[in-house]
C-alpha cells in the first residue's frame, strides 16, 4: 500500500470514529454544551469524509489506489 493511499485509508478511518462519539455522546449527554461539542465533531467528521473520499476516488481515476485498502 502507497503511503498516500494508507494516509488516506486513515483519515477516514478516523472521520468514521468521529461521527460514531458524535452520535454515542450525543445519545448519552446530559446538557447543551455537550450537543454542540458533539454536532460540531459530527459535521466535522462528514467534511473530513467528504474530502477524504474525493481524494480516494482521485487516486482509483489515476490507477494508484490499492485495492487492497
């Protein structure tokens, strides 16, 4: 694996277990601040995968990704 593509792979990895805590804290919070905290992690998490995801089907275009990922 091409360390772009491991890069890649991580990151949305890691915007996956940030809307996953968004939506476990969001279920358990006890007050506001904790619903902003966590719908701010959430919208983050899907900007984050959004972008990620462009950039995945950028490199499976140009032939780079490993399908291995």
């Amino acid at each position: 694996m091409k360390p772009c593509d491991y890069n890649i792979k991580t990151a949305l990895d890691l915007t996956n277990a940030m809307i996953r805590l968004a939506d476990k804290g969001d279920a358990e919070r006890e007050d506001v601040g904790c619903g902003i905290l966590y719908g701010l992690l959430r919208d983050s998490g899907y900007k984050i995968k959004k972008m990620a995801e462009e950039e995945k089907n950028k490199h499976i275009a140009k032939g780079w990704w490993d399908k291995k990922c």
